[in-house]
C-alpha cells in the first residue's frame, strides 16, 4: 500500500480524493469488523487511523480554542457531531472519512488553527479539493488557519 510520504517523496501532489481514499483504506485495515488492540475510538465513536490515537484532553483544548475564536465557534456550529480528532506524531493534518488527522506534536494554537483549516473544507461540503495550493478553496482554508493563529497569539494562547 502506498503511504502519504511515499506519495510526497515521489514529488508530486495527490489529489485529495486520493488522499482520502488512503485514510479510507489504512482505516478499513487497522479498525475494519474486529477492531484491534491499535485501534483507538475517538469519544465520536469513530476509529483512529492506525498510526493515530485519540487523545480526549488534546481533543478538548483544542475545541476550547475553537470555541473563543469568532470564526472558529462558527464553523463548529455547522460542523457539530459530524467529525472526531484523532492525533500522532507529525500527524498528516487532512480529513479522513471526517475524522481530522492532526499533529500530536503542535501546541494547541497550531492544533486549533490547523482544525479549522479542515472544518472550513468540511463546513463547505468539500469532501475533495484540486489539491492544488492556489485554488481558491485552499486559499481561504489557509487563510483562515492563518486567522485563528494570529487570534491566538494575540490573546497569549499557546
């Protein structure tokens, strides 16, 4: 099975759907019918990837920040129920089967910022993009993750 770096080191940009179909498949294998002892369930009830744990507090932080942040609090109220966090080192920071897949390593700003990139793909219907870092729909998830960072920073939220 290819893997997310494997595809990076080739050089080239997956498309999204591409991606998704990856986070699909290592999730069928790791959490398929008979959950394994490494597959961790996110208090959603959704399985993590493997390479992936849920992590209630981090997941919690994280919301919290969202939730002080104007345009964070806005996309949660659309998104509400329909995702789960899941976590790991140098996570891939992309949504699979909606689920986001964030750094284990970032402080909570950057894990706040970096969810509401992926909530904004979410609130938009955006199950797939180009992929492409100029396309609009990347402009604006970034530009927004670059919002809420600044936000954060100004309130002294690290």
């Amino acid at each position: 099975m290819e893997t997310f770096r494997s595809v990076f080191a080739r050089g080239g940009r997956p498309h999204v759907r591409r991606l998704l179909a990856w986070g699909a498949s290592i999730g069928a294998v790791a959490c398929g019918a008979a959950p394994s002892a490494g597959c961790a369930k996110t208090p959603s009830g959704h399985a993590c990837p493997s390479g992936y744990a849920a992590d209630p507090p981090r997941a919690q932080r994280t919301l919290a920040l969202l939730e002080r942040d104007v345009e964070g609090r806005a996309l949660l109220s659309r998104v509400r129920g329909k995702f789960s966090l899941c976590f790991a080192a140098d996570g891939a920071g992309v949504v699979s089967q909606r689920t986001l897949l964030l750094d284990a390593n970032a402080d909570a700003a950057h894990s706040a910022a970096k969810a509401a990139h992926l909530l904004h793909h979410l609130a938009h219907g955006e199950t797939t993009t180009s992929g492409d870092p100029h396309a609009a729909d990347e402009r604006e998830a970034r530009a927004l993750e670059a919002r809420v960072l600044a936000r954060s920073a100004a309130s002294g939220t690290r």
